[in-house]
C-alpha cells in the first residue's frame, strides 16, 4: 500500500504543478502582454490624438498665418466691492482686419488686461466680415449708420484724401484698407456705439458688380446712367475688380 501511494503521489505531483504552473503562465505573461498590448494601443490613440491637435493646430496657424491689423480702440476697467476690498476686472474693445477689404471687432472681459485684450482679439477674428472697396482705396458710395445714440456718416473720397476720421472708426478704416474717406460721427462718443453704427454704415456698402448681377444687367450699363461715353463706362467697368 506504501509503495503504491507512493507511486500514486509521485504520478500526481507533476501533474500537480504542471496544472499549477499553467494557470501561472497564463496570469503572468497573459497579464503582463495584455497591460503592455493595451499601454501601447493607449499610448498609440494618445499618440493618434496628438497628432489630430497637431493637424487643426497647423490648420489654425495657417488660417491664421495672414498678416492682420490688430488695434486696441478701448480699455475699461471697473470695480467691484467685497468684503476683502476691491476685486478689479478690465474690458477690452479690438479691431483686427486684413487692409484688404476685411474687417471686424470684438470686446472680451477679464481679471487681467492681456487676457481680456486676447478675448477679444478671438471674437474679432470670427466675427470679421467683407466691405466691397472702390479700387482697393475708398468706398463706392456714401453710407449712414446708425447704432443706439450713435448716428456716422461715411462718404468716399479722391484719391490724396486720407482718412478724415478720429477715434474708434480712425481704427476701423485703417484695418479695413481705406486709404482715402471722410466720416462725421454726431451724437454719443461711446466706443462701443460708435464701432457698431460704422459696422451698420459698411454693411450697407455694396458694390456695381453686385448690383448689376441682381438686376441682370451689365456693370456699363449702370456706369453709362452717370452721363458717361460708353467707352469711358466700359473702361471704368473693367477697372472695377469688386
């Protein structure tokens, strides 16, 4: 009985640890290749993502790789009473445009007044919209805007003229590309009203092109209405680009 025991227990010990290495083997590498298999693909989707960002980060400089002019028309800063003392936060109020007939604004708020300027920066940058200019320099036609308490009147000009304009629409001609128009501003001196009654006025700029391709006639056609010869309208049709 003692020898057969001890051929039984000696038939059962490796299969013993064979059977208690297997699950082992299994845990352990299995484990250890399954956490590395999944690091990896972590790694490789963070990776992945990586290089997404990178991809709408290029898209964004590149959008953004246009040289604008960007000018700062107002600062407001206010105050606000706590228990500790004073807590301060600023306004900024910006211009960006391209001087190539694109321009917008924007105000942004902040604790600090770099961040606010940058906030508005952004809005302006989204919120830019295209005027239709008269040979790259002036506008086509005389506009009247009008925003709160603020009423601005905006007129073409010859060439020489220059921008007879002060304060917040100065800043707003100058990013936008006029070289040459002169504007009269009545009513509020508010930054804000002001900028918004020019942005009216400009919105309202339209140029021959568009009109004769609405009234499905020719931009000499309209030219000629002026008293012009026809090779004169032909000429300064042909002259306009926008």
């Amino acid at each position: 009985m003692a020898d057969e025991n001890e051929i039984q227990s000696q038939a059962g010990a490796p299969a013993a640890v064979e059977g208690g290495e297997q699950p082992t083997e299994n845990r352990g590498p299995g484990r250890g290749r399954g956490n590395r298999g999944g690091g990896d693909r972590n790694r490789g989707d963070r990776g992945g993502r990586g290089r997404r960002d990178d991809r709408r980060g290029g898209n964004r400089d590149e959008e953004q790789g246009e040289e604008l002019i960007e000018k700062l028309v107002h600062i407001n800063r206010v105050s606000k009473t706590v228990k500790g003392g004073k807590r301060f936060g600023f306004a900024a109020l910006v211009v960006v445009g391209d001087g190539k007939g694109r321009v917008g604004f924007g105000h942004g708020k902040a604790r600090e007044v770099p961040e606010a300027i940058s906030k508005a920066t952004a809005s302006a940058k989204k919120a830019m919209v295209r005027v239709p200019l008269k040979e790259g320099r002036t506008l086509h036609h005389d506009g009247l805007g009008h925003f709160g308490a603020g009423k601005v009147t905006v007129r073409s000009a010859p060439a020489g003229t220059g921008i007879i304009a002060g304060g917040p629409m100065r800043a707003v001609f100058e990013s936008l590309g006029v070289a040459d128009v002169v504007t009269k501003s009545n009513g509020t001196s508010n930054p804000y009203n002001m900028i918004r009654a020019t942005f009216a006025a400009l919105g309202e700029q339209t140029s021959p092109k568009s009109v004769a391709q609405r009234r499905g006639k020719k931009v000499a056609d309209l030219l000629r209405r002026g008293g012009a010869s026809a090779e004169v309208a032909q000429a300064d049709a042909e002259a306009i680009a926008e």
